[in-house]
C-alpha cells in the first residue's frame, strides 16, 4: 500500500486533533497539510492550539511544526499538497457544504466528519462493516461534479454508533420498529469539564438536532443504490431520545426494537459476536478485529471501562433480555469521538484508498 499524503481541515478542534494523534501513527497515511479557520492561518500548529488542546496525549512535535492554512482561501494550496483531505470544520451547515464542494472540485477527494452532506442523494455515508457497497455511488458524483479524482463521503453521526451495528445483524429478521435512548457525552458537544463545568453533577435531557439524525440516519445507512443515488431504507420506524450526560467519552444507547421473524436470545448473540463486515474482509488498518462484542455481567458495557475496546474502533453491546412491550432490549456503547467520529472517518478513508477509490 502507498503512502498516501493527507490534510486535515480544521484540525483545531476536538474532532481535528483527533484526527492528527490518529494519523501521526497510521501505516498508510501520513500528515502533509492542516488547515482550520483565518484566526489560526500562519501560526504552527503547536502555537494555533497552545491552550486548546483537549487530549490527553500531547500533538505530536512533527506535527504540531507544520504551519496552519486558510481553509477557505487556500485550498488551491492544500490541494496541491495532499492526496485527499479529511474535514472536521465548525462551519454553518451550508458553508461546510460549498467548502466540501470546493475541495472536490479542486480534484482532491474528502473524507468529513461533518454533517452538511450527509443527505445528498449521491454522497455515500460509510461506516465500512455496514455499507461499504455504497461507495459504488462515487463515479456518479464524480459525473454530477464534472471532476476525475474529486468527491465527497461522509461518517453518520457519533449517536447510532453504539445501536446500528447491532441492529444491521439483525436486518433479515424484519426489524419492525425501534426505540433508543442515547446518553451522550460531553466530548460530542467538542467540550472537556474544563470548559463545560455546568456538566459536572449534571444531566441535560436535549442535545440540538440529534434526535432526527439518530431516527433518519439509519435509513440512509441501509439504503440502497439505484439510478445513481443512495435511497433510504423505507423501515424500521425509530423514535430517539438523546440525553447529554457528564462522561468524558463514550455514547450509551439503551434500545428496545421489535421483529417480524423471532429467534432465541442465544441466536442473536452468537449474530453480533460472528458479525464481519468489508472492513474486517479488508483487514483495513483501523478495523477492530472483532467488530461486535457482547459481555454477560449485568454491569457491561460500562463507559469507563469499554469505551476503548480494541482501540476504541469495536461496539460494545450487553443486558440483552425480552421486553414487555417490544421484543427485546439491550445496550450499547461506542467511542464517540474515535468510532463515532476521527476514527470511523479514517476507517472509512482506508476502505475508500484500498477498493481504489482514491488512487
């Protein structure tokens, strides 16, 4: 596999720094660019997040040396200098959108953690165990943009991480309808307790827009190609709530879903454990080994303890039991910045470079 050069465009935020501790160490990609807003242009890296960086560990030294461009006004520049980009910009949704476009067009391809093209028809949303088949749609907006190497794929939002997968092994059964309740945290919202100390001792039952990403996103996911357009899935129905809780990382999902064909409980684990998707085909660097792990004890999955299951790529699940109302229920759990966010982008990226989508 070649070494592919790559940018990160606004790589100051929480998302961004992910990105640049991920790809400071990943074998097929390597840092040529970063880029983020007029405010930070012209300064190092190191100096444009010297008191905002919110990781743990530190930016790396090479990394933190390259100088930060303009997103906007230089991305004749950056493109000249990456084999593709990744995005992770806090931008109203329709100027993310044009500055997608203007990459793309500029015939370097874009892999975004953002949420502004997630419902163009032609855009495929990848998390790669799920739908990798989507990215057969590329060459149709490629025609739609009049580019050769440009376009743009997406990641769904970080909130279904933690109950699609396990509802994807599912499918065949005739997934009827679904609720979930997702306790986010606080690191989805780009804050550390530093920053958000109103969250300490805290729960707030309303997260801004993500209740209809977590009800209609899905669909997209298991939606199909036709006519040079991803179409949604017409089903299940799902009805979300999405509750922000103080925890640093970690999305918990608590789902009640009902079925038209009944299996044992036993079956469905032994579907979740066994589930292999593309990406494990692949054996794509970023891939957890095991894609769904499910744990016995009554107390697991705990955020704490499991969010960083196999690199923080793997879905936790457990308590799976009937229900009284629906057919069963159980919970989830996903890394919402590394599986839900920079790290399913990157996964996505690696898919997208070995099916030869991005040369």
């Amino acid at each position: 596999m070649k070494k592919y050069k790559v940018g990160i465009i606004g790589c100051t935020g929480m998302v961004g720094q992910r990105f640049a501790l991920i790809l400071s160490r990943h074998p097929w990609f390597e840092v040529a660019a970063v880029a983020a807003s007029a405010r930070s242009a012209g300064r190092t890296y190191a100096e444009a997040v010297e008191g905002r960086w919110k990781l743990d560990e530190p930016l790396p030294e090479a990394l933190g040396a390259l100088r930060v461009f303009d997103a906007t006004a230089d991305v004749d520049k950056v493109a000249g200098l990456v084999d593709f980009v990744f995005c992770a910009v806090d931008m109203k949704a329709e100027d993310t959108m044009e500055l997608e476009y203007l990459y793309a067009k500029h015939e370097c391809p874009v892999v975004s953690n953002n949420k502004a093209h997630r419902w163009t028809p032609d855009v495929p949303m990848l998390i790669p165990e799920i739908n990798a088949d989507h990215a057969q749609v590329i060459p149709y907006q490629r025609k739609r943009l009049g580019t050769e190497r440009g376009f743009i794929a997406v990641k769904p939002n970080c909130s279904i991480q933690g109950y699609v997968p396990a509802l994807t092994a599912l499918r065949d059964l005739g997934i009827e309808r679904v609720a979930v309740c997702t306790y986010q945290a606080i690191s989805g919202a780009g804050k550390t307790f530093r920053e958000w100390p109103e969250m300490l001792d805290n729960v707030i039952p309303y997260i801004g827009g993500e209740e209809e990403k977590s009800e209609r996103e899905p669909l997209k996911l298991w939606g199909k190609l036709e006519n040079g357009v991803i179409v949604p899935a017409s089903d299940p129905v799902i009805t979300a709530q999405c509750i922000r809780v103080p925890v640093t990382n970690g999305h918990m999902a608590a789902v009640f879903a009902s079925f038209e064909k009944k299996i044992p409980n036993e079956e469905i684990i032994e579907r979740w454990v066994s589930y292999r998707g593309r990406a494990q085909e692949l054996e794509l660097p970023s891939a957890p080994k095991q894609f769904i792990h499910y744990f016995e004890e009554n107390d697991r999955p705990q955020t704490k303890l499991d969010r960083d299951l196999e690199g923080g790529m793997a879905v936790s699940l457990g308590r799976l039991r009937n229900d009284t109302v629906f057919d069963i229920k159980f919970v989830g759990l996903a890394h919402n910045t590394l599986r839900g966010a920079a790290g399913g982008a990157v996964e996505a990226a690696e898919l997208l470079c070995a099916e030869g989508y991005i040369d």
